[in-house]
C-alpha cells in the first residue's frame, strides 16, 4: 500500500511467502520445534505472505509457528487494554498515534518535530474496497492513518511493554501446546482475495 512512497521496499507475497518459509526451513532441519513471527506490519496482503508461509512449513516439518501480533491487533485487543487517552484511537491505522508514541518512547531522537503539525486523517484499511490500492489512490498523501500529532511516550511505554507481553505468552502457550489465537475472520476472508498474488 506503501509503494509509491520513497525508500519503500516491496515486495511480492510469493516473495514474502518464500522468505519466511526458507527461513524457518532452514532451524526446522535442524529440529527447532517451535517459530514466532514478529512484524507490527498490518497489511493483509504481508500477512497473506506470512501465513502461508507458517501453514507449509507446519505442514511439512514437525513444529509450531505463530504469529500474535496480528491477532492481537486485528481482534482490537490494544483498544481493549489500552489506558485512556483521551479520544477515540480504532482509526489509529499506519504511523498514527500508537507508532508514533512508541517511537517517541524508544528512539525520541528519530521523530521529526514536524509530527506535531500534522492532522488527523482516517481511513479504513481494512475494508474489501481498498483491496489492491495504494496510500496515494485513497488520498494519503503523508503516509500515515491516524493522529501522530497526538503522541505520549507514557502511551508508547505501555505499547512497547504490551508487544513483549503479547509476544513472551504466545511463546509460552506455543511450546505448552495450546491454541495461539487466530486471525479474525473478516481478514483471512480479505487475505483470500485474488487481487493479492
């Protein structure tokens, strides 16, 4: 969605597919049992990638792979969890509030003061009408959803802490062999779409 911004790299999801697949091949022939995927990047075609990546790969080597970030972002659970900040934060999509706030908490120094000058701009990402455009066809011209202007590193704090929780019990449930939670349905039904190859 992100293409036509400079500095961008994309990728195919065959590509995306292909790289995580060789990757937890290549521990998996070595009997490494269990893989988690780490990635904050949303998008349903990039987690298309992954995904049929983790299902070959379970499929044809005796382990476990999960990816909880997605789940959990999809689900709405930060909405769920998350302190009060004052004003509504679901349209908080690319580069909005939350990944602002993080960055301001871990590397202050790389945000750009300009930040604070910016609108709120809101978009659904999420929606089968968007399926297959980029930022700049649905008028993003920034590169963001949301609202960066907004950003707390106290909020970017809790996020950074919340990630590795999220990660540290997946793991844990992977290797105790439970269930890790899946994809909400609406996007395993948009990651079926033929407009992402």
């Amino acid at each position: 969605m992100t293409k036509e911004f400079p500095g961008t790299v994309s990728t195919k999801i065959k590509a995306i597919k292909t790289i995580m697949y060789d990757c937890i091949s290549s521990f998996a022939q070595f009997d490494f049992k269990f893989f988690i995927i780490c990635t904050y990047h949303m998008d349903l075609g990039h987690l298309k990638g992954i995904y049929a990546a983790m299902k070959k790969a379970e499929q044809a080597y005796n382990c476990r792979v999960a990816e909880p970030w997605g789940p959990y972002f999809l689900n709405k659970e930060v909405e769920k969890r998350e302190p009060k900040v004052g004003f509504d934060t679901k349209k908080e999509l690319h580069a909005g509030f939350r990944e602002t706030s993080l960055m301001k908490y871990q590397y202050p120094y790389l945000v750009d003061p300009s930040y604070k000058e910016l609108q709120s701009i809101h978009r659904d990402l999420y929606s089968p009408r968007v399926v297959g455009k980029t930022f700049k066809d649905l008028g993003l011209t920034e590169g963001y959803v949301g609202s960066p202007a907004r950003c707390d590193s106290n909020y970017g704090r809790w996020y950074f802490q919340e990630t590795v929780d999220t990660y540290v019990q997946a793991a844990l449930d992977l290797v105790d062999g439970k269930d890790v939670a899946p994809l909400p349905k609406f996007a395993q039904m948009i990651m079926k779409s033929p407009l992402w190859r």
